[in-house]
C-alpha cells in the first residue's frame, strides 16, 4: 500500500502490524486494519495514524488512536473524527434532551433528570467545542441555539401538553427561518 498524503503535506507509510506482533494487544491489531482501511481513502486524506503520538486536529479520517509503549492502543478518538455538520446535530439532541429533562428535575431534587441534565449540557458544549473547529462560531452557535429552542418547543407542544399559540407557532417558523438564513449566509 502506497503512502498517504497528509494536510500538512506530509507522507505517512501504512501501519504494519507485523512490525512487533508479538507486542501488539488484539485492539492494536484492529486499530491498525481500521486506519489502514480508512488510509485507502483519496489522496489529501490525513493518515490517522502513524505511529506518532496523536496531532491535534485530524481531518477526514476514519478514526484517531493513541498508541502507547508497546503499540498498545491507548484511546481511539470517533467523535474528534466526525463530520461537523454530525457533531452538531448530535449536540443539538443531546441540548434538546438536557433542557427536557430539565423539567422533570423537579428543581434539581429528582437525582436521575438532575445527572442527565449535567452530563447533557456538559457533553453538548463538549461537542460544540469540537464542531467550532471547522464552524465559525456566529453560525454553530446560532443553529444549537435556535434549532434547540425550536425542537424544544415543538415537543413542548406536541408531547408535553403545551398551547400551540399562533404567536407561538410563528415565532418557531422565524427561528428555523433565522437558523436557515445564518447556513445559507455562512455558504461559500
């Protein structure tokens, strides 16, 4: 298998797994056949790994891994490799289901809907962080914003028994007018 083309302009060689098999855990082993698939991709795709420690920004591929003393796998990295666009619908759910559970936290003095508020809040800022890494942040922040109000809205009224008002209703088709505006402005 030929080299890959880095961003940085730099050729990485394809893993080996038999350069210490004796030494390499089966994640290893496995680490090295998902990057060497996913380093089968056209050329510009950055090699995800090459038996360096991990590089700070990894760009179309398929996995990042840490790979320890030993070529042992340390931690694979899925969402620092998705696509922004995922991220941020993913982040936009997990906003949505936060603020849901928010309800039935009952003040924070229900456990459960209060751990599930924490760590929905945390995880969804955690993404955002990871999207505004290809996404200016005027438009990640206005789409989580505007498209987590108005999903948050919506199951208002759909499941939780809330009025769907007229001025209500408009208000929700301006945000997702607003949300569609800063994408289109936001396009080169």
């Amino acid at each position: 298998m030929a080299g890959i083309e880095g961003v940085d302009g730099s050729v990485a060689a394809p893993l080996n797994a038999a350069r210490h098999p004796e030494t390499m855990s089966r994640a290893a082993l496995t680490a090295v056949i998902a990057v060497n698939a996913a380093r089968s991709r056209p050329a510009g795709t950055r090699a995800a790994l090459t038996g360096a420690p991990r590089t700070a920004h990894p760009v179309n591929a398929a996995v990042e891994v840490d790979v320890g003393p030993n070529n042992t796998v340390q931690t694979v990295h899925l969402l620092r490799t998705m696509p922004a666009g995922l991220l941020l619908a993913i982040a936009i759910a997990t906003e949505v289901g936060a603020t849901i559970s928010l309800r039935y936290s009952d003040g924070f003095s229900k456990p459960l809907p209060s751990a599930i508020v924490v760590a929905g809040y945390a995880f969804s800022f955690y993404l955002l962080a990871l999207v505004l890494r290809d996404i200016s942040v005027s438009t990640a922040y206005a789409v989580w914003s505007g498209a987590g109000t108005a999903a948050v809205a919506i199951i208002g009224i759909a499941a939780l028994g809330e009025p769907a008002t007229a001025l209500k209703l408009a208000s929700i088709v301006l945000i997702i007018a607003g949300v569609i505006g800063l994408n289109i402005s936001g396009a080169h």
